[in-house]
C-alpha cells in the first residue's frame, strides 16, 4: 500500500495542532510539545504548514538553514540542542525568511502533498503538524494527505474570549 512505501512509514504517531483563529500560540505548542516530548526521550519531528506565518524555525533558531535533497525527497533540517528534532517548513524554501507567501489555493495545496510525502522523516515516535490558522484549503489538503496514515489526533487550540 501506499502507506507502506511512503516516507511517513517509519512515523508512529501523527498529531495536528489547529485552531480557528490566529495569534492563539498554535506554533508555541507546537514547539514546547515537540521539546517535552524528545525530552522524554521519543523521537520527534515538526511539518509546519503555516505556509504564510511559518514561525517554527525562527523558534528553534534554525530560520537560515537549508533543505537538501536526498534519494527519498527532502531531508528536514535538525533542530533543538543536540539537533534531535527533524523540521520541516516553508521558511526554509523562501528566499527571505520574512517573506510573505502570496499562493492560491492549488499552489498552496500542492507544497503540502509535497510536504506530506516527500520529507525524509525516518523513524519518528511523534509528528506534530502545525497548521495555519482557520478551517482553510492547507487543513484539508493536510488532512486528505495524511489520510492513509496512522493519525494520532488534534490538538484544538483555544483562547478563553
């Protein structure tokens, strides 16, 4: 089956973070989940979908890495201390990390499938995906994309207002 031959094979868990609106620390979460958890001792890895707000590499101090490729896709950059946590975003592919991502929709959509089966995770006990905020095109073409796979579940992220 697909799931089997894909770059996903070796990845146990799947988690989203989502919300329905911005600035409510989706990528915070993200971030201090994936640093607890490798801190436990599981392999981690972060897919950050924010194709116009990815903050994840500027939080885990790698914003001016580079993604190289390799025979199986991309290989995700490694961040975190001892560079235990595999990282893949959209920051890395722009040219200027600041830049804004003006795509439409099939575009968008495209990078995504991209992201989901192209990124060289290896063998991961945890993959959090940090999504834009919103019920968008990027959630559902995320979660249409990881639809053969073993999905942990989501993490919703809420403020009190």
């Amino acid at each position: 089956t697909l799931a089997e031959r894909s770059n996903l094979a070796g990845v146990r868990h799947i988690l989203l973070v989502l919300s329905g609106k911005g600035g409510v620390g989706k990528s915070t979460l993200s971030t201090e989940l994936a640093l607890a958890l490798q801190n436990a001792g599981k392999k981690v890895g972060i897919l950050d979908v924010d194709l116009c707000g990815p903050s994840i590499p500027r939080m885990l101090r790698v914003q001016d890495s580079a993604v190289h490729q390799c025979d199986s896709g991309w290989v995700p950059v490694f961040a975190g201390q001892d560079k235990a946590i595999a990282l893949m975003s959209i920051g890395f592919l722009l040219e200027r990390p600041d830049e804004a991502v003006v795509w439409r929709g099939p575009k968008k959509n495209a990078l995504i499938k991209q992201f989901v089966t192209d990124v060289a995770w290896g063998d991961l006990d945890f993959l959090i995906v940090d999504t834009p905020p919103g019920t968008s095109d990027e959630h559902i073409s995320t979660v249409e994309a990881l639809r053969p796979y073993q999905l942990l579940g989501a993490i919703l992220v809420t403020t009190p207002q």
